[in-house]
C-alpha cells in the first residue's frame, strides 16, 4: 500500500507532500513505530523522516509516544480527514470573501492598470500561447471585448463558448477552413499550426499575433474570399 503511487496521489490532496503522505500510510499499516522503521517501510531517507514526522504532528495527522527511541502513532483518520475537509471548506470560505472585497477588487485595478499601460507602449507583439484551456480562456477574453466583431473558424470553440461568441458584433464564421483561425476586431490574430485532430488538447498551441496591419489584411483577404 506504501507503494501505491495512486493511492499517495489522492492522499496529497490532504495537504500533504509526496514523504507524509507515504510516512503516513506506512505508519497506518503499523499502527504504533518508530522514525527509523518508518523510513525503512516508506523508503525514504532516514534523515528525512524524523522532519517528515514533526511536521506530519504539527498537522494533527500523527501523535508522539514518549518513549526511547520515540515511537509514532496516528490519530484516528475519521478526525483527521473531518479536520482537513473542515480547514480546506474554512480556506476557500475566507478566500472567496476576501476576493469578493474592496481591497482585492482594488489589487486587481491596480495590476489591470499595469498591464494596459505596458500593451500600450507596445501595439505590436507575438506570443505562443500552450493548452486549449488556457488558448480558449484567452479567445474568450478577446471576443468577449470585441468592438468591431470576430472571424473564426474554431467550430469546437465556437459550441462550448456560444454565449461569448455571441456578444461579438458583427461574428462571421470562417466556414470549410483547412486552417484553424480567430481574428478580432482590427488587431488581434489567432493563429493554430497544428491540426486539431493530430493533437491532445493539453499540447495544443496557439501563435498569438497583435498587429493591427496583419490582423486588416487577413480580414480583407478573408472577406473578399
């Protein structure tokens, strides 16, 4: 069990590093132990284990028996994994109101204002953007600032983000396109080298070209085709 790297993938979601999370099924499949046996039943470093051991306590995931070497127990897994879902539930809580307060609020305007005006001391740049999710995320945020309208010919894109599409005036569909192709407005290119069918989603890539000359010219050369 020590050694299940599934079963320490979900352990980790605990709040727990990759040597507590082994530390703590070994010494749950003994039951009482000591650092040094522990070590030797997780396979980790002995130097390690008796930090892994403190911190695995300061957690409330395991318990010290004094006793000469210094034996380990663990708490009941019933009350730690309440106490862990109750803390990670109490972290998102608190989260969430201080992102939904003034002074996130004004964190963000502040960085926002950043940004805007270091785009503006450069109107022409190129950028490799990797992952569908994170190439749709940013589409998203172009179409859905659109003055003048958007050119796709994403299908995939256009199905799971209608709502967004929709907002853009003037949307035309690029329709029978061998290329995978976004333009919005008058500015920004959206450009896929590789074909949707050939790659994983998490691979797939985007050439992100702002410039307003190439961006007017593949509207007029589409428009007119």
């Amino acid at each position: 069990m020590v050694n299940d790297v599934e079963m320490i993938k979900k352990i980790r979601f605990f709040g727990l590093n990759a040597y507590e999370a082994k530390i703590w099924v070994a010494l749950l499949s003994r039951g009482v132990s000591t650092a040094g046996e522990l070590s030797d039943i997780a396979n980790i470093p002995r130097s390690r284990s008796y930090d892994v051991l403190e911190s695995l306590e300061r957690k409330g995931f395991v318990m010290a028996k004094p006793s000469k070497p210094i034996k380990y127990l663990t708490i009941q897994p019933k009350e730690v994994l309440k106490n862990v879902k109750n803390r990670i539930m109490g972290d998102r809580d608190n989260h969430i109101r201080y992102m939904g307060g003034e002074a996130f609020s004004s964190i963000i305007t502040h960085f926002q204002e950043l940004h805007e005006k270091s785009v503006n001391k450069s109107e022409n740049m190129v950028a490799i953007l990797k992952g569908q999710k994170n190439i749709y995320k940013h589409l998203d945020f172009l179409v859905k600032n659109s003055k003048k309208g958007a050119l796709s010919s994403i299908e995939q894109y256009q199905d799971a983000n209608r709502d967004a599409a929709n907002e853009a005036k003037g949307k035309i569909r690029i329709k029978d396109a061998s290329v995978r192709l976004c333009l919005v407005d008058d500015s920004d290119v959206m450009l896929f080298p590789l074909q949707e069918k050939s790659i994983h989603p998490d691979y797939d890539l985007c050439v992100w070209i702002k410039n307003k000359q190439i961006a007017k010219f593949l509207f007029g050369l589409i428009s007119f085709a």
